[in-house]
C-alpha cells in the first residue's frame, strides 16, 4: 500500500475534474472534504460556491466579503465577476439561524433560491467554459457521528447535482454500530442484500468491513436516491488506522470496485491517499 500525498491535486484523483454540482453525504468529515475541494477548485481558478441543503456551521477561513447570509442573488453574481486582485474565487452561502457555542450556524436557502443558484450556475459557466462555476453542497448530517443513515426526506441534492459523494469516517471500526451510526434506528430497515444479516445485528455488535460493504451497496443507506449522478465513496480518515485495519479497508474498496463503485481511501487531515 502506498500514500499519495495531495496539496491541490485531490480532485482529479477522485475523478472529480469535470464535476460541476457537487453534493455531500454521510458522516467522518464531510464539511472538512468539501472545504479542502473548495480551496483546491478555487486555487485553480474555478469560481466555487459552498453551501448547504440542509444545515452547516458558517466557514471560518474566508473573509467577509465572501460570506451570503441572505437570498442576494446579486451579490452571488458579483462575488464572481468582479473578484479584486489576487483573491480566491471562492464564497459561501447559508442563511444565519442560530449560533451555537460562539459559532453561527447557517440553513439552506430555500429550494427556489437554489434553482436560481443552479440556473445561474448553467449561464455564467456557457459564458466561462474553461473556468466554470463549481457549487459544493452538504447535504445532509451526522451528528459528527462517522457513519449514518438518511431518513424520510434525505439526502436533499442540491438542483441539478451531476456528482454525488458518500463520506465514510473510518473511525466507527471496531467500535458499537450503536454508538457511531447516527439514525441507528432506521437500520431495520437498511437494506434487502441480506436481511438475515441486518436482523442478526445487536446493540452491542460493533462495525466491520462486512457491515460498511452492506451500508455503501444499500439503496437506503450511501446510494439512496442515486439516479444519473456520478457517485464515489471516500472512506476518510486513514491516518487512524493500523496496518491490519488499512489492509482490510483496502480490501473493502476493491470489493465495492467489483460491484461498480467508485471508492476511494484518504485522509484529509494529513493530506493523503491510498494508491
């Protein structure tokens, strides 16, 4: 096993290049991914929008003039037309509800306002088309809990989402499903691959590589709602591993790649991938 370490050259390696829509799912470090491919894009000098469909802890790294708190689709379109000197093209976009342990905590915008972003999107790229506009959205959450389950109503894709990503933290290894499975209760419900399986599972039973095999295959669990989008699992956090659980994850992703997915092992603290 090799690591590939990355500095702005992640995207490609996910495949990501020609994505324009891009939305989020999961647990294990969805915000963090989706802000390191939003600097990436931005560095390279794609405009880049990140938002939410659900809900997100307002950035903390732009200034503040790169902030939409409010439904202005003119200040969106000005962000990106008319960027100063040396400034990344690089905003995001949330409306304020609530500030939770001195951070601002930001909803989607409506779903109107998102066609509207989406429909923008599709112009100014036609007028740009080397340097097209790139939307980055969550779309759902976690708990920060490293794997989930989405219930009635999720994921919320953001409009015409052409890239969909499943985040898996590989921190739920070896520890109870209970404790790191955010909407547990829903796992009855999981999947029809193996229900004799499902049904076996105890409180106390703990994740393996079988359970998160099932968990990325299930129509109810990372490949709900997947139609036509281009999909890829990131199983992050790989810097947690010992060599013994990293051979198993490989393992885990040349089995998924069998069945037509497209996974891929990182960390994105440390900056890495696994050839």
């Amino acid at each position: 096993m090799n690591k590939y370490f990355f500095n702005h050259d992640l995207s490609p390696l996910l495949g990501l290049a020609d994505s324009q829509i891009i939305t989020f799912l999961g647990g294990g470090g969805k915000t963090s991914l989706m802000n390191t491919l939003g600097k990436e894009f931005a560095s390279h000098g794609y405009p880049t929008l990140l938002t939410t469909t659900t809900h997100i802890m307002k950035p903390d790294f732009l200034s503040d003039e790169s902030y939409i708190e409010n439904e202005d689709l003119g200040q969106l379109a000005n962000i990106f037309t008319n960027l100063k000197k040396n400034t990344l093209p690089l905003a995001a976009l949330g409306i304020p509800e609530k500030v939770v342990n001195s951070n601002v905590k930001w909803r989607s915008p409506s779903s109107d306002f998102c066609e509207k972003i989406a429909e923008f999107s599709k112009k100014f790229s036609t007028k740009n088309p080397y340097k097209f506009l790139k939307i980055l959205c969550e779309g759902d959450g976690s708990k920060r809990l490293p794997i989930k389950l989405p219930k009635d109503g999720e994921p919320v894709f953001f409009p015409k989402t052409d890239t969909v990503i499943g985040v898996i933290g590989l921190s739920c290894l070896g520890k109870p499903i209970k404790e790191t499975l955010f909407r547990y209760e829903l796992l009855p419900n999981l999947t029809s691959l193996d229900n004799y399986f499902i049904k076996s599972l105890q409180s106390t039973d703990i994740v393996t590589t079988d359970f998160l095999y099932r968990l990325c295959l299930s129509e109810k669990g990372l490949r709900k709602n997947i139609t036509s989008q281009k999909f890829c699992i990131i199983f992050n956090q790989a810097d947690i591993l010992d060599e013994k659980a990293l051979a198993e994850v490989i393992t885990l992703r040349n089995q998924l790649q069998t069945k037509g997915i497209c996974p891929h092992i990182i960390s994105v603290k440390n900056n890495y991938i696994i050839n």
